[in-house]
C-alpha cells in the first residue's frame, strides 16, 4: 500500500475478510493477499460463498491492486476465479503453493488413486462432486483438482519448497529465482505458507 500523497512510503494492513470491501476502494492496495479462508467464523460472516463474492469484489473496486492467493486453498481459487470471470485478465493474478515435486518432499503424500477431504473447499463449487488430491499440506490445502475438470489449481507464479530438514524456500517461477528463508525462525508447512504470503 502507497499513499498518493506519500509514494515512497509502503504499509502493510491486516483487514478483516469482509472489511476489505469497505477498504480496498479508498486505498487502492498494490497487492490484496488471501491466504486462506474458512467458516471459523460463521457467527459474525454469513455463507462462505457470501464471503468469496465480498474478497472478489473489494478486488474488482480497486483496479490497480494485484491478487496474491493461495491456490492449493480451493477456497481461495474459488475467489481468483471469481475475480477473472468478472475482469478477465483486469488484475494480475499471483498464485503461490507448494511445488509438489521431489523437491519440496511432499511428492505423493496421498493415497494412491487420490484421496477426498471433508470441509470447506472439498467440492467443486461448479459441479459438487469431491475434489481429489494427489498430495495434500493442511486441511483442505494442496495438489487438487475436479475429476470433471470443472475446477483446477492454478499452477503457483510463486513456488514454495520444503526442504526434509525444515528449510522454506521460495522460487519466483519465472525468473527461477530462490529466496532462502532458513535463517528465519518459520517452521512446517504453516510457517511456509505464512512466508510466502508475507
């Protein structure tokens, strides 16, 4: 976030989900970044899919601003693709989540044949059938897909890979640029997803 009227001064804000409707049209955020979204709190949100449209939206106000997401979250999917159905190629689209190769050893964590998950994100918001995963990291985060193509992770522009040994790294896909983060104090798969969003 840079202020008009002082562009080399940057801030980064934590908004509440249903706030950033609220905020995203006065300040005009470089990036808005989605980690991940659930129904840990329905008593104050209504409908998750009542909370997607609102993240969409507060995007769509604020033609400038970036959309950072997790896409091994279908639920954040779930709102970048609200976003480009509605602006195609309008905002720029930054999807980050694990690589899922031999290097960052989370290759073939689920069960042979894929496996189903239960909760929020667990059905394609398209056609309903169960999503199925190749590897998952938490919850309902990881290598997904729907079996009728309907629905599909966007391959990350920003890689995270988790070394055996507790090592985040990430990797700009394009450049093929690494930032090492061992000498933070980030640990397992939460403490990757963090960095990378940060």
């Amino acid at each position: 976030l840079r202020p008009a009227h002082r562009p080399q001064a940057s801030a980064v804000l934590e908004c509440d989900e249903l706030y950033t409707i609220a905020v995203a049209p006065d300040l005009r955020p470089d990036v808005l970044v989605l980690l991940n979204l659930s129904r840990d709190q329905l008593d104050r949100f209504a409908e998750l899919e009542m909370t997607q449209r609102k993240i969409a939206d507060a995007v769509l106000t604020s033609p400038d601003t970036s959309f950072a997401y997790c896409a091994d979250d279908p639920v954040c999917q779930g709102v970048a693709d609200l976003i480009e159905a509605d602006a195609p190629g309008r905002h720029r689209m930054i999807p980050f989540g694990f690589s899922f190769d031999a290097s960052d050893g989370l290759e073939g964590e689920a069960p042979a044949g894929g496996a189903h998950v239960t909760g929020d994100g667990a059905l394609c918001p398209h056609c309903g059938r169960n999503l199925v995963y190749r590897s998952r990291t938490l919850g309902a985060c990881g290598l997904w897909e729907c079996p009728t193509g309907d629905f599909t992770r966007s391959d990350p522009a920003v890689a995270i890979q988790l070394d055996p040994d507790g090592c985040i790294r990430l990797r700009d896909e394009e450049t093929g640029t690494v930032l090492d983060l061992s000498g933070f104090r980030l640990t397992g798969v939460s403490g990757a997803y963090d960095a990378c969003a940060a």
